[in-house]
C-alpha cells in the first residue's frame, strides 16, 4: 500500500499519521510506509484545499479531518479492497 499524509506539519497532521499507524497496525500491515508532502507548492498542485489529507493507493480517503481509529480501518481495508490485487 502507498500511503501519503499531506499537509504543513500540523498537530492535526502528527494526529492522523499516528491513528493511520494504529489503523495499518490493526490490518496487520504495521510495515507499511507513511510518506509526508509538507511543501505548500507541492500541496496546492494536488489541488487540496484543506489539510490534512490521507491518500493511499492514489485515493484521496479524508480531507480536512482526522477520522476516529474505527474509521480509518475501514476507509483502509475498503482501499486495499478495491486495490490490491491479492486482496478478497
């Protein structure tokens, strides 16, 4: 899974990177890298208007909010679901 947090180092941002590693923890896929896009050039040319953003496998799962731990396992496995070829 290609995971990528985006936004300018907020508390909000630090919030979801680590409810995003108990979520992969929780899936069983603790190993799973975490990317950060930080630089605001970099952020407007993804077209987010608001941080922070989590995008995996190239989909944007949440914009401007950090989901509860429950929600982030579902949003996660739904992507790996519809994205990973061995999943299912």
């Amino acid at each position: 899974m290609d995971l990528t947090i985006v936004g300018v180092g907020c508390k909000k941002c630090d919030q979801l990177e680590s409810l995003t590693r108990q979520a992969l923890a929780d899936l069983g896929i603790a190993d799973t890298p975490i990317h950060r896009v930080q630089d605001t050039n970099d952020i407007a040319d993804m077209g987010v208007l608001l941080t922070p953003v989590l995008v995996a496998n190239g989909m944007m799962v949440t914009m401007g909010r950090v989901p509860t731990l429950g929600q982030l396992v579902g949003m996660l496995g739904a992507v790996i679901e519809r994205t990973e070829p061995h999943a299912g």
